[in-house]
C-alpha cells in the first residue's frame, strides 16, 4: 500500500477551473476528472471564467478555444494580463486543427499545452496530474516558507529577550562590583576628609590626611579604568549566594609588532595598566605560534612584518579556526586595505602617529566587548 505525504495531507485540494460554451462538454470533463484529488469549477464563458478567477485559487485552467463573444484566446490574454493571474497554466482544449500557426497563437496567448478533441482521457489525466503535483508542492513550499518566517520571527524574540536578561544580569553585576570596589576608597576618603576637618590646625597631621586623600582617590581613578575594559564573562562569589563581576582580570595582550620603536610606542601607552599583560612577536609564525600557546585574549598587530601582512595573518588564523578580536596599527589610511581587513574580521585600526592612551583603551575595551557579545 502507498504511503501518503503528509505534507501533501495537510495542503488543501487544488481547483481545476474548467471553461466551455455546451454544457454537455463541461459535464463529460468534470465526470473524466472525478477520480483526481482535485476541485473543479466550472464556467460557460470566457467572462464567467474571470468572474471565478476573482472567487477561487485556481491551479490550473481546461481552457475551450472556439467560444461565442469571446473566445479562449482572448480570455486567455486577459488571464495572462492580471498580475494575480497570470501565473495559471493553461490548457487549450479544441476540436480545431493541428496547423501550426494555430497552435503558435495558443501558445502565444499564454497556453502552456494543447489538447485536442476528441479527448483522450489517460492523456487528460495525465497532463492534469502533472500541474496539480505542480501546485501541491508550490503550496507545500509556501507554507514551508511560511512556517520558517514564523520560526525566525519567534527566534529572533528569544534572542531579544535573552539579550536583554543578559544585559541586565551584567547591570547587576557591574552594579555590584562598582559597589564593593569602590566601598573602601570612599570610606578612606570621607573619614581623611572628617579627620581634617578635626586636625586643620595640625599641618603636619593636614599633609598625612591629604596624602591618604590623594591615595585613596588615585585607587577610585584605577577602578574606573578596569572597569572600561572588564570582561563580563569573568565573575566572583559574593555573600550572600550571589556574584559580581571580577574587576581584577587580566587582559592577555599580543604585540605583533616587527619595529622596537612601534613596540616601545604601545609598551609605553600601556604601562601602568595593572590589568594588562604583555606578550610579543615579531613575525607572523611567532605570533600565531603564541596565539595557539599562550593565554591571549586580544591581539594589536603591525600591518606590515617581516613574514607578510596583517591580511596573511588573519587567513592564516581563519584557516587554523582561531578566533580572536584584532586591532592593526597602520601608518596611513589605505580604505582598500581596511575594507578587506574588516572582511576577514578586524575590529579597529590605530593610528602610528599621534596614537593617545585613552583611544588605545579604549579601542581594546571595545574590541573586547564586541567579541564577547559575538561568541557568548
């Protein structure tokens, strides 16, 4: 036994609509067609065939050719004329000759097949399966396409939604990191400035206080930097069963950098920034080979080395399925050279001259940030 598609199932039963003058041709035809899983309609004009086609989805029309006031190819130039309609195949059915200039004009009126009478009803039925399969699976396609829009629509929901749950158990987080981290400082701060105002008369004493002041300043300066360049990813307990966000994370950083001078130009940009660790390269092959060894998490690299480009470098690392955020430091604008490096993933461009520490941090914290959000 023949098992059934059940995507076949589910799609409604197609419509055939047939067109001819007698009746008695019409009843012959829907009684030949009976047996197929297939609605007819039927019209004993070519203007009652336009008036079903604004009622009904038709799959397919059994045209008649030799009608009274307007005849089959007429209709079937109106048919074809409609936007909504003029994808209907069309079969031409006449009892006229097979001249060749008569069976052009069919086809140039918009028939896809002739059928001559009298009909053969194996033939009938088969050409009438072939577009009725047709139709089935053009609506199993629809409903398909259908069905995935849906699908997207309800994906893309739960990614906003988890998106934003995700942003604000970062907001809690970071709230609560900031809240611990700078709790100490600002309790040194506000008693230096209450010990000050006890002991104004003391210089000794003032200098001590301002000092501690000073310190305990620097230390809130120090937690706002990490805080621009923190991993969200990185968490620690906290009483109470809940986390906070880790301000004390490193930051793995490579130089891939040919020149001394361009390194001790980043060296320097850097220094002092607690978080940060560095590690170098001076070609390609020894950056990749850290890349693949060493705990790296960002990556600034010259656009030129001894071994190649940055551009070598960035297929050489999609090649080896290594992902990580790249910033190259450029001595010029080349837009050609930066459109197919953001291509191959690049995240920022610095710039050799006039480079500024707070641009530089500033690019790493966004690069990192990027890439987090990216692959998480």
């Amino acid at each position: 036994m023949e098992k059934s598609d059940p995507q076949l199932d589910s799609i409604t039963a197609p419509k055939i609509l047939i067109v001819d003058d007698r009746i008695e041709n019409l009843v012959a035809l829907e009684k030949t067609l009976a047996d197929l899983d297939a609605e007819v309609v039927k019209a004993t004009s070519g203007e009652e065939a336009l008036t079903c086609l604004l009622e009904h989805a038709i799959a397919l029309i059994l045209l008649d050719v030799q009608m009274p006031e307007m005849d089959g190819l007429e209709t079937a130039a109106l048919i074809r004329g409609n936007d909504d309609t003029q994808h209907i195949p069309i079969i031409f059915v006449t009892a006229i000759s097979k001249d060749q200039n008569h069976v052009f004009s069919g086809y140039a009126a918009g028939a896809v097949d002739f059928l001559f009478k009298p009909l053969n009803a194996k033939i009938l039925k088969s050409k009438v399966n072939v577009f009725l399969e047709l139709d089935r699976r053009k609506a199993i396609i629809a409903k398909t396409n259908d069905q995935l829009k849906a699908a997207n629509r309800k994906f893309l929901e739960q990614q906003k939604s988890l998106i934003k749950e995700e942003r604000l158990k970062v907001l809690l987080q970071m709230a609560g990191a900031t809240a611990h981290e700078l709790n100490q400082p600002l309790m040194s701060l506000f008693g230096n400035i209450d010990l000050i105002r006890l002991t104004q008369n003391d210089p000794s004493k003032l200098t001590r206080r301002l000092d501690n002041i000073e310190a305990a300043s620097q230390r809130i300066a120090d937690i706002i930097r990490r805080i621009q360049t923190i991993g969200s990813d990185d968490v620690k307990p906290y009483p109470g069963g809940s986390s906070i966000i880790n301000f004390d994370q490193t930051i793995d950083l490579l130089l891939a950098v040919g020149s001394d001078s361009d390194y001790k130009t980043l060296h320097s940009l850097v220094q002092g920034q607690s978080q940060i660790r560095l590690t170098r390269a001076k070609s390609i092959s020894e950056g990749l080979r850290l890349v693949n060894q060493a705990p790296v998490k960002i990556i600034i690299m010259d656009n030129q080395l001894p071994d190649g480009n940055s551009l070598d470098f960035l297929k050489r690392m999609e090649s080896a399925g290594t992902k990580k955020p790249v910033l190259v430091f450029m001595a010029h604008d080349d837009a050609t050279v930066a459109a197919r490096l953001v291509k191959f993933g690049v995240y920022d461009f610095l710039p050799k001259s006039g480079l500024k520490q707070a641009l530089l941090l500033q690019s790493i914290a966004t690069a990192l940030e990027k890439f987090r959000l990216k692959y998480a």
